[in-house]
C-alpha cells in the first residue's frame, strides 16, 4: 500500500521560528548528552553542515524495541523507532548548536532498518523519522533521504538514523 507523505506546517498556531516551543506542544522531551556506543564522535561540523552519527531508538539507555522489522517487529513499531531515532538526532545537534532554531534544513538524512528477509517496506518505516522531523521543524525539516535494509544493526536496533543538518551561525 502507498502512502502519502503529509506535510504539518503551520498546524495549530505554532511559529515555525520556534521549535522549542514546538517540541513542547508534542510532548517530545530531547534527551541530554547522547554518548557514543563505541569509538567515535556523534557530530562533526564543516562549514554551515554538521553531520550527525547513527542514532537508534534509545530512551532513558534502553532501546525502546529490539529485533528486525518484518518478523519481530511490526511497520509501525519500526515507525516509531525510527522516530525515536530522529528524536535522538536532534538531541545531538541541540547539544552541540544550543538553539535548534539554528537549524537552517535538514539537507539528508539516511536511515538503516533492520530488516528480515523478504522484507520490502523499509521506506514506510523511516517515514516514522522523516514525518516526524517535519513536524517539528516544518519547511525545514524537508529531506533528501535514503532508507536502506541492511540484515544486522548494532545491539539489534531495529533502526539507525544519520543526518546532514545546515546550520545557522550567529
């Protein structure tokens, strides 16, 4: 089944300047300092981008689901891991910006899911991601993206997310 993409810009009032204000309005709490899972940094900067390592879909340091999308888990559970991996991302760049309003666009975000064999709908499982950035930062959080199977992920998240982000520099 195909689904439209359905874009929430400007939807209850809310100032597309503010994302602060917005992720209030959706209950969505960024956690504090992500810390690598291994041997690397979780955001380098090059100009006006920053480029965000794979985030998976920790909360409080537990993976909210484990397993692969397909057999263990179902489209919309890998939906909203992959939005909780989103969720993490822009922890990361909060933490290293300080002001998501900094954020000039997301320009490409490319996400794993962690699929069993057969598996074909990976695109509708980052969706949960690319719906949610959207939603959170209107116009701006518009993306090039890639949604890519891949049969093992790391401590066997169902789904890791990158981003190239534009920044604004003051």
């Amino acid at each position: 089944m195909i689904q439209k993409f359905k874009l929430k810009i400007n939807k209850g009032g809310y100032s597309l300047e503010d994302i602060n204000k917005r992720l209030k309005e959706l209950n969505v709490v960024l956690p504090t300092k992500v810390k690598p899972a291994a041997m690397y940094v979780p955001v380098q900067e090059s100009s006006n981008l920053i480029f965000i390592s794979g985030q998976d879909c920790r909360v409080n340091g537990e993976l909210l689901y484990k397993g692969k999308v397909g057999s263990d888990l179902t489209v919309e559970q890998g939906k909203k891991a992959a939005r909780q991996s989103a969720i993490n991302c822009l922890a990361v760049i909060k933490d290293h910006i300080g002001d998501l309003n900094n954020v000039s666009r997301i320009v490409k975000m490319l996400s794993f899911v962690n699929s069993a064999p057969g598996f074909k709908e990976q695109p509708y499982v980052v969706d949960g991601a690319s719906e949610f950035l959207v939603n959170v930062l209107g116009y701006r959080g518009k993306h090039a993206r890639s949604a890519i199977s891949t049969n093992e992920l790391p401590f066997n998240t169902p789904v890791e997310t990158e981003l190239i982000v534009e920044i604004k520099h003051n």
